[in-house]
C-alpha cells in the first residue's frame, strides 16, 4: 500500500541531539525545552542511538538511578531503526508497528536527515495509524 507520500515531505528537518557522554538531566532538560519526546545520539555526525522519554522513565526513574550521575549511553538504545526519506510514509508506519517505536530516524546515505513521529504521521495521515 502507497500513502502518496514520501517520509522527506513529512519529516522534521531539525532534529535535536545530544552526546552519548551528556548526564541525563541536561537531556531530560533539552527534551522539555524542546517539548520533544527524543534526542538523537550522534558521535562526530554518525547516529549512534536514539534517547527517549520512556527510556528514561523505566531505566532512570523507575529503577531509582540519579539522573545527576547517569549517562546517555547507558541507558539509549544502540539499534536503530530508521528509513530513508524517499520511502512511502506507509513504510514508515510498519516500522514503527513492528519496532513498537514512535520515533524514527530518517537517514541517507549515512547522514541523518530528519526525523519522523507518530504525531508526525497523525497530522497528515490519521488512518494510517488504525491499519
């Protein structure tokens, strides 16, 4: 199934990041300045992990870490799932289902590009969300 859409049309260009070496609060902070979800990790323009929310209430919070003292890379996720932005958005919508994700990185050609969500894809394609 085709949307008509291409995740490059879609996206957020400027995606917020964050070193792998930051302390927890200080991306904690960003993301609520921000009022984003995630912070993709990136280590000399390559992506290394991906940083959200959830991450750090059932890894920090949860498991009553200080989050003074905690670093990103122990708690992002490492695998990253991501797609290209000339894929349709209905691919996007897969991976997202399949990885059980909201946030998905668009790459090309090793560089990251933007950035797509699920309010993303609610905003412009509400059904696709229930297929």
């Amino acid at each position: 199934m085709e949307t008509g859409y291409k995740v490059g049309e879609i996206m957020v260009r400027e995606v917020k990041t964050t070193f792998q070496g930051d302390i927890i609060t200080l991306a904690a902070r960003k993301m609520a300045d921000e009022k984003i979800g995630c912070l993709v990790i990136t280590d000399k323009d390559k992506v290394v992990g991906i940083l959200t929310e959830q991450d750090i209430a059932r890894k920090v919070v949860a498991e009553g870490r200080e989050c003074a003292t905690t670093l990103v890379k122990e708690i992002m996720s490492r695998e990253i799932v991501h797609i290209d932005p000339k894929e349709d958005l209905y691919r996007a919508v897969e991976l997202m289902n399949q990885n059980s994700i909201k946030h998905l990185p668009v790459i090309s050609k090793g560089k990251l590009q933007g950035i797509l969500t699920f309010k993303d894809i609610i905003a412009i394609e509400p059904a696709l969300i229930d297929s």
